[in-house]
C-alpha cells in the first residue's frame, strides 16, 4: 500500500501500550461504542512515512479499554514498535453521515470565527463531557490571543456555520470569555 492523502483517511484510535508478553496491544478508540473500531479493516499505520495494512488477529475489551492482537506480532518487543502509532481506516468504510453531522476529525484543525468575524483560533480536539461535547479552541498566531477556549459543542446555538471546503467554523461567543 502506498502513501496514503490524510483526506482518505480518518483516525479512528491509536496503540496506546503492549499488554503481557505474546503482543498484544492496548488500544485507544475514538468509536462509539469503543470496540467497534474492530469493524474496520484493515487498519493502517504509519511506517517510516508510509502507511500500511495492518491486519487484526484478535480484539476485546478489557477493563474499561481494549486490547488487540495484531497479526504478525507474537512478542513483547516487536508490540512496543506499534506503540503511540494512529489507527486509521479508508474514509470510504465510514457510514455517510446526514447533512449537518461531521465525524470529530472533520472538525480537527478548523479555523474557529466569531459572528463578526474575529478568529479566536484552531480547533484542537474534542471532548466528550456527558452533557454536550466540547470543542477545544487553541490560539493561533494570527488569532485574537493565545487563549485555549471550551466551546459547547451546540450545533444552532453556539456552531452557526461549518464550511469544510474552507477549512472554517463560525460560532456564536463572545472572545471575551
């Protein structure tokens, strides 16, 4: 497999640590539910710049986590080489989402405007609270400040408008908070 654009792609997880000395793996998921990263195949990681298919032999939850076990992988020390590697799968096995739904790492790196145009910053990451989801607003060089902002993740309310193309969001809230 060769080089893979990052638009093909999307992250779904990542190997966070090995787990007991016959390769496994700990895993992180961005899935909801978590274990059904284990739908999508094959996994792929990236290796000196290229990424490539990895297939998983086996995948369960354990604790209130996961842990894989990667084909291939049969010790300890080899396990170790995955760890800290994303987990990402062909875009084009994701579900077609309804208009006005957006996979998190759509979101990711979206330039984040006020109504009237102020820029407060880059779309970190999100967060999952239990009420709304949250979306982490970092400072840029050319933004209003260097500010890190939590802004509810409240599509109508605060999230006015979403342009992908653009790589923008437009957002009701004040840069003063």
């Amino acid at each position: 497999m060769s080089s893979k654009n990052s638009e093909e792609t999307v992250v779904l997880g990542s190997v966070t640590a090995v787990y007991g000395v016959k390769g496994w793996v700990k895993i992180f998921s961005h899935t909801d539910p978590i274990e059904n990263i284990f739908g999508y195949k094959p996994w792929l990681m990236e290796f000196d710049g290229v990424w490539k298919p990895v297939a998983v032999e086996d995948g369960k939850p354990h604790g209130k986590g996961l842990i894989a076990k990667l084909k291939g992988i049969d010790d300890r020390d080899l396990a170790a080489t995955y760890c800290g590697k994303e987990i990402r799968v062909d875009a084009s096995q994701l579900p077609v989402l309804e208009e006005g739904e957006y996979y998190w790492s759509q979101l990711e790196n979206l330039l984040v405007y006020t109504e009237s145009g102020v820029l407060l910053g880059k779309v970190s990451h999100l967060m999952e609270t239990g009420s709304n989801d949250v979306l982490v607003v970092k400072g840029t060089e050319q933004s209003i400040d260097r500010k890190q902002r939590l802004l509810p993740w409240l599509p109508d309310q605060v999230v006015k408008e979403i342009d992908l193309e653009s790589g923008t969001m437009r957002v009701d809230w004040d840069p003063e908070f």
